[in-house]
C-alpha cells in the first residue's frame, strides 16, 4: 500500500487546506482531503470530522485555536463529502465511508485519536470506535444526529426523485435556510460566508452521485449500538442493588467454596470486574456492596476446569432472568470510549433532549451546554467549543455519568 503526497494547497483562510493520497481502497487509491497539522508530537491527536454533506471547512474558526495551543490536530473530509477527488466513484455508503477513514488513519495519522464528530459526524464517530476502537481514545460529540434510523424512505426513493433531491439540496436559498435553523445569532456576513463555503464543495461533478449513493444506501444506523451500551449498563446497574448483590455473594461464594478444595489454581473474573466498571461507574458501586471484598474471596480459592470470568458473569446474568445476552455480547460490541456531549442550548435542528438521552445511554460520558447557541457550536461558538475540547482532552477520567432531565 502506498502513500503519496501532498499535490495541491488552497490557501483558505488561516488554515492550508491538502490533498493526500491514502493507501489503496477498493483496488484504487483515492484523493483525500484534510488540513494537516503543522506539527506532530507524541500526544494523541485531535481529529475533527464533519456532519452530512458538509466538509473540513467547518472547522475553520476553530481549528486555529486548537493548532496555535499546541495540539496536533487534523481536520478530515469523509469519503463522498468534501474536496475528496472522486472521478472514479467508489461506493459512499456506511462501510466504506469507515474502511476508507481507517485506512487514512493507518496511512498519515497512525495513533489512538480524540475523534471529534459534529451532527450526523457523531454517528460516523460512534460507528467508527466501535469498529476500530483501538485507534481512539476518547470521542467528542457535538449536538449530535445518532437516533435517527438511517436515511429512512430517503433509500427507496426512484434514482431520479434522490437526484432531484440532491440537486434541491446545493441550491442557495435552501441552504440560507438551512443556516437560519442552525445558528442563533450569526452576524449576516458570517452566515452570508457559512453558505458559500459550506456548498463550495457540492460543485464538484461527482458530488451529485456520491450524495444519492449514500442515500439510497441507507445511511447511518447507531440507535442499536448506543441502546446496547445502556441496555448492558442497565443491567449490570441492576445488579447493585443491595438485596440482590447480597444474594448474588452468597450464591457465587457457596459455588466457588464448593470447588475450592478440589480444583487447581486459576485467575479469577478479573474480567467481570472489567466489564462492571463500565457501567455507571460500577467500580465505585461495587465498593458499596462488597462485590470487591467478594473478588478478594475468590482468589483465595484454588480452582481449574472453569471458565471464571464467564461464570461470574453468568450468574450475574441468570440472577435478572436474562437469557437475551451473552457473553460475547457484554464483551464487546458497545460504546467502551470516554465520551464528550456537547449541544447548543437553542439547538432547533435536533432537540436537547436528545443530549440527555444520549448521555444517560452512554457507559462513560459527560455532558455540557453552550448558551445562545444553535446546531454548529464549533461554527457559531468556536471559543466555548476549544475550551470544552481542551478541558476534556486533559482530563484524566470523566465524572460519574448521571442522567439528568434538565441540561
């Protein structure tokens, strides 16, 4: 696989705006648009996606900020959206928009990532962890579009209505529009400069059929993974109950008496420890109705011939009378990264409601609102994002995830 380099800059702005070359991608390599970072360190680095039909641009006021505080920090289109060089249309649904961003992380960026999504951008960075979670640290979601089940009757549309569709959708008074939803109080000029940028990339002679190929594909679908996530949370929150936690002791130690003298030594459930602290702050929980103390018990006992971790597990599991989830399941398949939830409080694109929904189903995350703010807090405020950005990126671990009613 090879990689090329850099053959065209724009000057935009602050920013210098690249084509690169990613390593081959369905047989051909693909031009591939970002801002590359001035610089380079050892620390992981901040990447900033988009939303739907939108491209690196977006960051443009803020991504000065985070590169002048020293943080290595790419700004990357996804494939089918923005400047990628697209003469030989691949396919632009779900898959290959991830397989063509990992191979650009394994080509140019190459450490675990702060993945940074803004919109339907939030639904790409929850598809993207959960799929290559070792190539990210910790996720950033910003007024996040992650309930909605895919491009709904937008994928049995007849070719000609989706590029009607399409073509409705690069037109400038829709797109003035647009910007009236999103911002709350954009000064004209700079909503006059968000509309001519923000569809600058809709000229492009493919654009039209990398925007109908993604629709009628189906489009992004993460409502299960996120209720997966809260599904297990909830469960094993469950098993803190303190009546239950007692039984569960008194079941799992008599079990484990039971063996201790006829079985070989082996490590104990250290897993199932693992897994509770991914819920809610289980550990903490844990502490409270001795399940630590119950760990300590267990490796006294000299025991082989069973399979600990998941026994403990799935005693757990058979205490609530689940028999819908598995082993595996808990294992893996869920939202495991720190998480960031950031919304606009006058979001009128999508309800902050559905900020705190997506908190409360979250295993790790923590939630803050920016004031006198629309959909594209990183566009409108870009000073209010940077903070929040940098505070989390230095954060050693997030606050005890609570659902909260009111942001």
């Amino acid at each position: 696989m090879e990689v090329g380099e850099v053959v065209k800059e724009l000057p935009i702005g602050p920013l210098e705006f690249g084509l690169l070359w990613v390593v081959r991608f369905l047989e051909n390599p693909i031009m591939s648009s970002c801002v590359k970072p001035m610089m380079q360190n050892k620390e992981n680095p901040i990447v900033l996606l988009h939303g739907f039909d939108s491209s690196c641009l977006e960051w443009r006021y803020t991504y000065p900020l985070l590169e002048e505080a020293g943080y290595e920090t790419w700004a990357v289109d996804i494939l089918g959206w923005g400047f990628c060089d697209l003469e030989k249309l691949p396919s632009c649904d779900v898959v290959s928009k991830r397989d063509h961003f990992y191979q650009f992380w394994k080509s140019h960026i190459k450490k675990a990532m702060i993945l940074v999504g803004p919109s339907l951008g939030s639904a790409f960075v929850i598809d993207f962890a959960i799929n290559y979670p070792e190539t990210v640290e910790k996720l950033v979601l910003i007024d996040a579009s992650v309930y909605a089940e895919g491009t709904g009757n937008l994928a049995t549309l007849p070719k000609a209505a989706a590029y009607a569709g399409a073509y409705l959708l690069k037109s400038i008074p829709l797109r003035v529009y647009a910007n009236l939803l999103c911002f709350t109080n954009l000064p004209f000029s700079t909503s006059l400069d968000w509309t001519n940028v923000g569809r600058l990339h809709c000229l492009f002679p493919w654009w039209e059929d990398a925007t109908v190929d993604f629709m009628t594909s189906g489009g992004y679908n993460v409502v299960s993974q996120i209720k997966k996530a809260h599904n297990i949370g909830a469960l094993l929150n469950h098993a803190f109950n303190k009546e239950l936690m007692i039984q569960l002791g008194q079941r799992t130690s008599w079990r484990y008496h039971k063996f201790s003298k006829k079985i070989a030594k082996v490590k104990i459930a250290k897993e199932a420890l693992n897994i509770l602290k991914l819920s809610y702050k289980g550990v903490e929980k844990a502490k409270k109705f001795k399940l630590q103390s119950m760990h300590r018990e267990y490796e006294k006992y000299e025991m082989s011939g069973l399979e600990t971790s998941d026994h403990v597990v799935t005693t757990i599991i058979e205490s609530y009378n689940t028999d819908t989830m598995t082993i595996a399941e808990l294992r893996g398949g869920i939202i495991k990264q720190k998480t960031l939830i950031i919304w606009g409080e006058n979001d009128r694109i999508i309800s902050n409601k559905l900020g705190v929904q997506l908190h409360c189903e979250l295993p790790d995350a923590i939630i803050r609102q920016i004031p006198d703010c629309g959909h594209l807090p990183h566009v409108e405020r870009p000073d209010s994002v940077f903070k929040l950005i940098v505070e989390f990126v230095q954060s050693k671990s997030t606050t005890e995830n609570e659902c909260v009613s009111p942001l």
